[in-house]
C-alpha cells in the first residue's frame, strides 16, 4: 500500500486513552485519515479527574514508543527518575533493592499529564480529529459501520477502512470478537483491591527519598508509594477485599496503619488518613486475556482491550504502548498492507502479552512477600553481579522485561533456562498452567 493509498483510508480508533491517543500519532505520521472517538468528555479540559489510577511507571518499551513519535524528551523530563524498590519494615527500617545496574531506571509519571500530553500531539497532525462523548453502541466489522451515542443522546453513524479497538478492559469492540469463532477470551479479578492514599510534601520537599518505589511489603498485603512532580507521593494499599471490609471506622483504620505501616502515620497524617481511606472505596482488579487480537484487515484490538494486566509488574502502559510500536514495524516491513499486518500482530503479540500477564500476577508475591525475604535479596545481589560480569549471558528477569524490548515470551523462556534448577522456575511453572496464576502461585 503506497502513501497515496494510506491518504484515502479512514481509521477510527476507538477510545481516546493512552494507547488510543498514542495510536493516532502512529497512524497519522503513515498518511492515514484518523478519527478517534473516545466515550468520556476531553481530559484536558475535564475540571475533574476521572476515576482513581494507580501511578504509571514508564520503561523502556514505552519509552521507544514514545521516540518513534517523537514525544519520549517531552514526556521524560515530566517524569521521576526511580532507580530502585525502597522497603519499609514494620520496625521502620529500610532497605533497597535496585532495579539492575548502574544508571538504570524507570520512570514515575502521572497519568493524567501523560493522556493531555498524547492527545494534544495527536490534535496536531491535519489528519486527525478527535471527537469526545462519543460512545460506542455497535460496530460492523465487515462493513467498517460504527454507531456513535453523542453528548446530545443522538446516534451518528460513520465508515472505515480499519477498526482499531482501544477501548478498554470492557471494551464494545471486543464484544465483536466474541461473534467470532474460534475466538478465546477470558478473566479473572483477583481477590485483592487497591485504595490510593497520599503523602503531602514536608517543609516544601519530598517526605521521603524521592528516586525510588517505596514498598510496605506484608506478606499478604502491601502498600506502595510513587514519587509526583509536585513533591508528593501517591500512596496504594493493595489488600484483600475481606481485609478492607474488617477496617469499618477511622480508629480502625488508624491502628491498622500503626501497627503494620507505622512510620507511614506521621508522612499521611492522622486526621488525613482516618479521612481519606473512606472518600472512595477499594477498586477491583482485573485480568483479561484473549485471542486473536484481529479479524481480517478491518479490525484489531491494543492495550487493555487485548490484554488487560494487573499493575504489580509495572508493564500494562508500557505493553499498551509496544502494541502500537510493534505494529508500526510491521507497516513498514510489510508495506502498509494491513491483510499480512494485522496477521502478523496477533501471531507476535499474543504469546507476549499473555506472559506479561502472567508475570504480572507472579510479581505481585514478589513484591508483597518475597522482598522479605534475605534469600531473596542475597539472589536479587547476585543475578545484577553475574549480569554486569557476563551482561549477554545472565541477565535478570526483570532487566529483560523492563530495560530491554526482548519479547516477554522469550524473555520468560530464558529466565526458565536461567533458573531450570531454582525455585523461580517452579514457581513460574505454576503460574502459567492456569488462567488463575495467583491462586496457583500462592501455593508455593
């Protein structure tokens, strides 16, 4: 397919969040004619934040596709540079554990800001036009019809040439695929929530060590702490639903924090805390694999309306954004023509997101309980030491997954090879012989 070609095709992309918006530049910088159609009312003009997220961590793969567009400078010098996990013990000590090796890092960055950032470049190009509360009601695959509901309760119908679903991990156009034979889909919430707290900025700087993510590890709970711009932290308590249900009161709340986050009480404040826990109730956390991630040359899914992951790896925006990057390399090595495109993307992209999935469910005990663990530390020390003496022989789970763009599939396949005689390895066999890694792995 020539540029001339690309310039008398429509996309629509449906949903206007960070894939989604990321998806515009993308599609604009090939010549296409790009409409993306988001259901919420424009972010960048919104006087209320939408909803609760936990804090991004940006890495390596979001960050080449950022570059492929020309907005990772933009949107690095917007982030917090942290180097390592900093691990609160209940007797308030604490400890780091880095990421890998010297000068590697990833980057805390707020959401919100990053979607402004996203939208207004893609607002830019003279191909694109964005269009807000808009909802989807139906899409014909086959004809290319979207159904729109617009702000005025009317419909608005509109034609395509591709469908690029971005909507979500409940996304309409998913529901599409469902039509499909041969088509698998499945998730699962886990049996943990999360509650965002925050920890104001002390004397007019940051509380604590700001170049790190902060963890209250506890075996079967934890709380996490991210770095913002503006010298606060935002706090995450990630807690099965039955736990938060026993915190009925203030008082309760209170000593729950003083006796298993003690030095985090005076950072949040008393009143603070006995308040905020109770503004908005904990979110449900949810997992969704499918596949294949396309039908024919008119439809395909990205981001959380492929491959919805849970957040303890760190990885759901980053893998969102590969999407995008991994399919414009397929553009151009098979010419713009979207019939072996598509393909292609689900053939690379479903092993990859599903072992992400997968990872991030296993990285969830890691984080809550294996930290604690000297074993574990003692191994963590020993795998960046033998990565930095034998860099292109060992290298670390989590180098390969969150510093490089070796495809997590095969970076899961290494990291058995590495491990074929360690306790990682069975546990990893645990977690990817179910849809339910958790419940598997919290047997080992």
């Amino acid at each position: 397919m020539d540029s001339s070609n690309t310039q008398r095709k429509k996309v629509a992309i449906i949903g206007g969040g960070l894939v989604g918006s990321l998806n515009a530049s993308f599609f604009a910088r090939r010549g296409f004619q790009v409409e993306m159609y988001e259901a919420r009312s424009d972010i960048r003009s919104s006087s209320v934040t939408r909803g609760r997220s936990i804090n991004l961590a940006l890495s390596h793969r979001g960050r080449e596709a950022l570059k492929a567009v020309g907005m990772e400078d933009q949107i690095v010098s917007k982030g917090i540079p942290m180097k390592g996990r900093r691990i609160h013990t209940r007797s308030g000590k604490r400890y780091t554990i880095f990421y890998g090796i010297k000068n590697q890092y990833i980057l805390s960055i707020d959401r919100a800001n990053l979607n402004k950032g996203l939208l207004t470049a893609a607002e830019k190009y003279p191909n694109v036009k964005l269009y807000f509360e808009h909802k989807l009601l139906h899409c014909n695959v086959d004809s290319g019809l979207l159904t729109f509901s617009g702000s005025d309760q009317m419909t608005k119908e509109v034609t395509c040439d591709l469908i690029v679903g971005c909507d979500g991990a409940f996304s309409t156009v998913r529901k599409q695929f469902m039509r499909q034979t041969r088509f698998d889909y499945s998730q699962v919430y886990i049996p943990h929530g999360y509650l965002e707290l925050k920890i104001p900025p002390k004397n007019g700087d940051f509380a604590m060590e700001p170049n790190y993510l902060h963890i209250w590890p506890r075996n079967t709970f934890m709380m996490i702490a991210l770095p913002n711009l503006d010298k606060s932290f935002t706090c995450t308590l990630f807690m099965p639903f039955d736990d938060f249900e026993k915190l009925a009161t203030g008082e309760q709340v209170l000593n729950f924090f003083k006796t298993y986050f003690p030095d985090s009480v005076p950072l949040i404040g008393e009143h603070e805390l006995m308040q905020d826990y109770f503004v908005l109730p904990a979110q449900a956390m949810v997992s969704v694999k499918c596949s294949s991630y396309h039908i024919g040359s008119q439809c395909v899914l990205m981001g959380d309306a492929a491959h919805a992951v849970v957040p303890f790896y760190g990885q759901g925006m980053n893998a969102g954004f590969e999407d995008c990057l991994v399919f414009d390399e397929l553009m151009d090595q098979f010419q713009n023509d979207l019939c072996i495109c598509l393909s292609m993307f689900s053939k690379l992209r479903v092993p990859d997101d599903h072992a992400i999935s997968d990872l991030a469910m296993y990285n969830y005990i890691e984080m809550r309980e294996r930290v604690n663990s000297r074993w574990f530390i003692f191994r963590k020390h020993i795998d960046n030491w033998l990565h930095a003496l034998l860099p292109s022989i060992i290298i670390p789970l989590y180098t390969m997954v969150t510093f490089s763009r070796i495809r997590y599939h095969e970076a899961v396949q290494r990291w058995k090879w590495q491990n074929k005689d360690g306790e990682h390895d069975q546990t990893h066999s645990r977690t990817t012989t179910t849809y339910n890694p958790l419940a598997r792995i919290c047997e080992s």
